[in-house]
C-alpha cells in the first residue's frame, strides 16, 4: 500500500472530536431559555455592554470553584465573541501603536494570534521570547523591556485614540498561554508567573492571557485502578489571579486600579468553538474599559443569545457534568494513546519531550523536539507525501515578523482532540517510519534537505486552532 491510498490521519488540527460535541445538553439550553419570554426577549434584544448580566454572574461562581479562590465578582467578568475577539477588543481599548511599543508573545506561540495584534497597529512589532522548563525566560523579557524603553516611536508623545477614563494605553503588551500551551503543551510554574507579574508591573504592561485549557487537565500517568480521574480544580492559579492578590494587587498603593493581567476565557474548547462566545476577567475597572469598546457599545455585548444558552448550561450544572464526565475522560485516553505510542515509537528514535516530570498534564497538544540533523518542515512533508499523514512542524508556531526562531526547525506539535484513539497510534507509527528513514539518510529530512511544504500540506494548516 503507497502512502497516498492510506486515509488522511490529521493531527494537525486542533478542533474537538465532534462526538464530543454536547449537542444534546446545548439543544436543552436554547429550548429552556427561548420557552421562557423573560429570557428569550432578553435574548434576541440588544445586550448589555458587559454582557448578559446571568452569565456573568454564573462564570463568576464556576471560575471561583475551579480555581478556589476569594469570589470572583461578575464586575470582573466582560462577555465576549471568543478568545480571538477578546485580544482584538483589549487592543482597542488599552493599546495605542503611539504608545505602545512592542507585542512580547512568547515563542513557539499560538500563532493565528500575531494577525489579530498586527490589523490593530503592530505590524513588524512583535517581538519573540523564549521558553525555558519554568516556561516564558523572564531574564530574557526583561532585558529587552529595558531595552525597547529606551527607544523612541515615531510620533511617540501623540496619541490615535480619543481619551476616556476607562481607556489606559499601556507601554508593551505580553502574549502567553500559561497552561498546557498551544502549542508547546508546557504549563509555566507558579514562581514563574509571579517573577512575570512582577516585571509586567514595573514596565507598565499587560500579560494578556489565553486561559483556555485550564479545565481540560488529568494525571500524567494513567494508573489501573483510575484510569481516566480527572481533577475537579485547577493546580495553579492563572496570572489574572497573581496579579489579583500579589503584593496587594491592582489596589497596592501607586497602582491605577486597571491591573496588569487579563484573563482570555472561551467556551470554544469545552462547547463548541461553533458557540463563538467567551470572556474575559480583570479588575473591575478594566473589564469596565473593555465593555466601552466602541463595537460593544454599538451594539451590545456579542454573542447575546447564545450567552443566555450556556447560562442555562451553567446553571443548570450540565457544562460541568460533560467536562468532567465526557471531557476529560475522552481527552485523557486520547492523550495517553499518543503518549505511549510516542514513547513506544519515537522515543527510542531520539525525540525530547518537554517537561517530562510533570504530575498534572491536559491541553490539546504534544510537542517534542526531532534529533539533529532532521528537520520538522522536510519531515512534515515526507509524512504528507507518503503516510498521508499531517503534522505541525514548529516553524509554523514562530512569532511573525521575528528573526529569533529558536530551534523550532526542528519542533513538532500533535494534536490529539480531533482524531480517534486507534488513527492517533496509527499516526504516531507512520510518523516513526519517516523518522526512521530520514535518519537512515535516505530522505530529504536533514538540514540540507529542507524545502518549503508544498501547497496542499499548506492548505491543510488552516484546520488548526
């Protein structure tokens, strides 16, 4: 059998298993809050600017349970079409290209961010930091914060936006995802996001993170006894909380009030990423400054409709039954499927994963590191051509706009949502046959072998999330 007439194993894209889909729970909802007038005529009226005032609340108490923490006031909490409409709307209101200096995403990043920060005025200013076993290097940020405070932005002194008091244009914004990161898989540790509060504070900038894996987590190692358990919470606190409560808060005396963090919440990952609804959480005074922008305030916050479905969802307990009872079992047999054929298959051909002593693991994502000399662009297009297989190489997940690459040439991502657990094994032993031959000599899959994937595998790169 030749590759192409094998069928197409994707593991490129990062899209839920439709089986995973509550259809069921989500046609329930919308039939529970259209047959009720109040809430239907709520529903399909213009929203509020902060958004539907139920959902909020609702969020508050549930994001409050999973992260164990003080309650979270629904006045933190600004309703939103998704995580990518979250980053455009902060940008808006608390970016100003005359002002703001640079976009500090860290690298390899969720890539299909950088055109959202490029269309709002930082075209060729996004700049790459690297990650480290902690997670985004710190000493390496701070250094270049100290350096670009230093120059000078054309027409710096002016500003392209009207003033408001609950519009702030900070000095730099910083990209990240702090837990199980798409796509690096890498979790930053608790010290780490304190060490990156802090420097935010003193350089007067805002981390702006996609909090969107957090409630898909499980035990690195699956053990007979429980081989699906799952944990009810969450093991670290996001950077929004950090800043929340370190060294007394946004409210520390000298502060402004507006913070230093802000929260990127989606129901994309654990709903539908059809629902196009989200969230995001900061102080009350920024999410206040979020709701004003303009495309909010013209016509209420997005998503109204929907939003009063997966309150119902919320309310009714059932968006935290299927997490807990279809989610993360689903994902979890997934995830360790891959993980053994990967250490069946591919460890003993050189590979390197990252953060291999880690308890608590979830996410979407696998990444690892091929052995030199190979190459993850020529290997992901052996694998295209002849295993019909597709997969991310890391070049993919650079910074746009940014010389510093790092070593992603030869970085790898899997996706293990979208496929079954018998095609994600059955990829991972195509994958180690290519990997196989490519360090046998045979291929085009060392570094002077490495040619631009062809059309078609580029096509296939649009099926990510």
């Amino acid at each position: 059998m030749n590759g192409t007439s094998k069928p197409l194993i994707n593991l490129l894209r990062g899209w839920p298993n439709p089986s995973l889909l509550p259809v069921t729970q989500i046609k329930n909802a919308s039939l529970s809050a259209l047959s009720d007038p109040k809430i239907s005529t709520a529903a399909l009226l213009y929203g509020p600017d902060p958004g539907y005032e139920p959902l909020r609340e609702n969020i508050a108490g549930w994001l409050t349970r999973f992260y164990q923490l003080p309650p979270i006031s629904p006045k933190r909490i600004c309703i939103s079409g998704g995580a990518s409409q979250n980053i455009s709307c902060i940008l808006q209101v608390f970016s100003d290209p005359l002002v703001t200096k640079h976009v500090w995403m860290v690298s390899p990043t969720y890539f299909l961010a950088c055109p959202i920060f490029q269309d709002n005025g930082f075209y060729r200013r996004l700049r790459s930091v690297p990650e480290d076993e902690e997670g985004i290097d710190v000493d390496f940020l701070k250094a270049n914060l100290l350096q670009s405070d230093q120059e000078i932005l054309k027409g710096e002194g002016s500003r392209s936006k009207a003033p408001h008091v609950w519009r702030k244009s900070y000095r730099h914004l910083i990209y990240a995802v702090p837990t199980f990161s798409n796509p690096s898989s890498k979790t930053m540790t608790l010290r780490r996001r304190e060490q990156l509060v802090r420097v935010a504070r003193e350089h007067d900038a805002l981390i702006i993170t996609d909090d969107v894996y957090d409630h898909l987590q499980w035990p690195a190692v699956k053990t007979p006894a429980e081989p699906t358990s799952s944990l009810e919470h969450a093991v670290l606190p996001r950077v929004v909380d950090v800043d929340r409560q370190l060294d007394g808060g946004p409210d520390r005396p000298g502060a402004d009030g507006f913070g230093n963090a802000v929260s990127s919440g989606t129901f994309s990952k654990i709903a539908g990423p059809g629902t196009r609804c989200g969230w995001a959480e900061g102080t009350e005074k920024f999410t206040y400054g979020l709701s004003q922008c303009g495309s909010s305030a013209s016509g209420g916050a997005p998503s109204q409709m929907t939003s009063t479905f997966l309150d119902q969802l919320l309310q009714s307990g059932g968006l935290e039954q299927h997490i807990s009872l279809v989610l993360r079992p689903a994902y979890s047999r997934r995830y360790y499927a891959m993980i053994g054929a990967v250490e069946e298959h591919l460890l003993p051909l050189g590979i390197r994963l990252p953060q291999d002593n880690r308890d608590v693991v979830g996410g979407y994502f696998i990444w690892f590191a091929l052995p030199e000399p190979l190459r993850a662009e020529a290997v992901a297009q052996q694998a295209k051509e002849e295993e019909n297989l597709i997969i991310g190489p890391g070049s993919l997940f650079q910074v746009y706009d940014d010389a510093r690459t790092g070593d992603l040439e030869r970085q790898i991502r899997l996706c293990f949502a979208w496929e079954e657990e018998q095609s994600l094994v059955e990829g991972i032993v195509r994958l180690g046959k290519v990997i196989r031959q490519c360090k046998q000599g045979g291929t085009r899959g060392s570094r002077d072998s490495v040619e631009r994937l062809p059309s078609s595998a580029q096509g296939a790169f649009h099926d990510y999330s």
